[in-house]
C-alpha cells in the first residue's frame, strides 16, 4: 500500500486525502495492515470533525479525547517537529526568545541552531543570526569566549523580534482538490553579497480561482571566502533545480 510505504516517518504517518470518505476508507485499510503486524495505529488527529467523530475515543490523540469538537477549537499539534495549527489548517510557529545575552560563541550556535524549520519558511529571518555566527568565525573567536559587544548587540536585537514569528503562518494545503485543477511549480531565487536562496511555489487554478502557495524554500550564507555575483546568483539557481526536483520526486 503506497500510503504505507511512502507516508509512514519512523512512528508518525501524515497524509491527506480530498474528501472524508476516502480518509475514512484509508483509515481503515491501514489499521488492517498495521494490525498484522500487531501494531496499533493511535494518537490519530485530523482536520475535520467528522472523521474525528468516526473514530474511538482510544484511537483518538491524547489531548482532544475529552473535546467537545461542536463548540471547541481544535489545538495545535506537532507534525515530524513542526507546529500544526489544526483548527487553521496552517503551519506556525513557536520559538522561544533565545538567551539575550549570550556568553560565547557555542551558547549562540546552540540558539540559533534550535529553531526547527525543515521546510526553509523562516529561513529568511534565522540568516541573520547566521551571519553572526559567520562574522565570529571570521575573526577567529574561540568558541568560549565571550562575544564581542558589537555583535551581542546586534543579537539582542535579532532575538528581541523573534516573538513577531508567533504570528507567521503558511498554508498546509495548496489548493488543489481534483480532476480539474490545474497545478503549475514556481520557484525563485536569487543571490546578493550576503547569501543566496530560492523559493518554490504551488499555484492552483480551479474553479474557485487562483491560490499560490509557499511549499519549500532553502537559504545559504555567502561563503567566507569572497566570491562574485554573478557564482552566488548560480548558485541560487542550483538550489532552486534541486527544490524543484525534490518537490516533483515526493508529488
């Protein structure tokens, strides 16, 4: 079963499907499976009430057993490390403000480097505590020393702006829902002295009109070494091949 082989993460199964009918079916034929091997298929959560309703209270996540799903928003659950916002149907965010002062160079890797975004959408705003990190690497600062007061300035105030991503969401599903809709791939990218990045978009055309929607994006640092314009604008070009080529491959 496809479903099984390719959507199944270590212990966490996440799929979609376009009409509760089929999730139910889906739902079941997985069960079946997984119960062969004497494995149960639990802490189960959805988008839509009425599969939620057609399961057992056992089979259902820990914390909307004992919802009221007429009357009560659904909570925001974790998907493979990333915050869900049932309800919405929307991926957020929920970073915590990082130490503003920090004590050397291994304590601000450790910060930075705990913010979680496997799909590249705040890749735009970790860069610049990436290039912190850069500029400690350039002047050849131990890694517990303590940082020079510039760039702790600079990182009090990176960190001091981080809450206003609580509010950023991106859609989780990009529009498509059937025979019909016509799909089509954009991705961009760029390239400056800083860095370099590309950007792949999902735009849906139906009936319902037109919906664009960010899939997958990835950021690079310039390297230490000074290079050209023109090599980094390539290189954002090799990265948005690559995003392409990933996005096709899981479709």
């Amino acid at each position: 079963m496809t479903a099984v082989e390719k959507s199944f993460y270590v212990d966490d199964l996440l799929l979609s499907v376009d009409s509760v009918e089929e999730a139910g079916t889906l739902l079941n034929d997985i069960k079946t499976i997984c119960n062969r091997g004497r494995f149960n298929l639990t802490e189960i959560t959805a988008n839509n009430r009425e599969v939620l309703n057609s399961l057992s209270t056992s089979e259902l996540a820990k914390d909307i057993r004992e919802m009221d799903f007429a009357n009560e928003d659904l909570p925001v659950e974790r998907a493979l490390g990333v915050a869900w916002r049932v309800e919405l149907d929307v991926f957020g965010f929920k970073i915590r403000e990082p130490d503003g002062s920090p004590n050397s160079r291994r304590g601000l890797l450790s910060s930075v480097y705990a913010i979680y975004d496997p799909f590249g959408f705040i890749g735009p705003a970790i860069l610049p505590a990436k290039r912190i990190l850069q500029e400690l690497c350039r002047r050849k600062c131990n890694w517990d020393t303590e940082i020079p007061d510039d760039l702790k300035t600079i990182w009090i105030r990176w960190g001091g702006e981080l809450n206003l991503l609580s509010s950023y969401e991106v859609p989780r599903w990009n529009g498509e829902s059937g025979e019909g809709d016509r799909g089509e791939l954009h991705v961009f990218c760029d390239g400056s002295e800083i860095g370099y990045g590309a950007a792949a978009y999902v735009r849906v055309k139906n009936a319902g009109g037109i919906r664009c929607t960010l899939t997958l994006a990835k950021s690079r640092l310039a390297p230490l070494k000074k290079i050209s314009i023109p090599r980094l604008e390539l290189a954002g070009a090799k990265l948005a091949v690559e995003l392409a080529s990933i996005i096709k491959r899981e479709r």
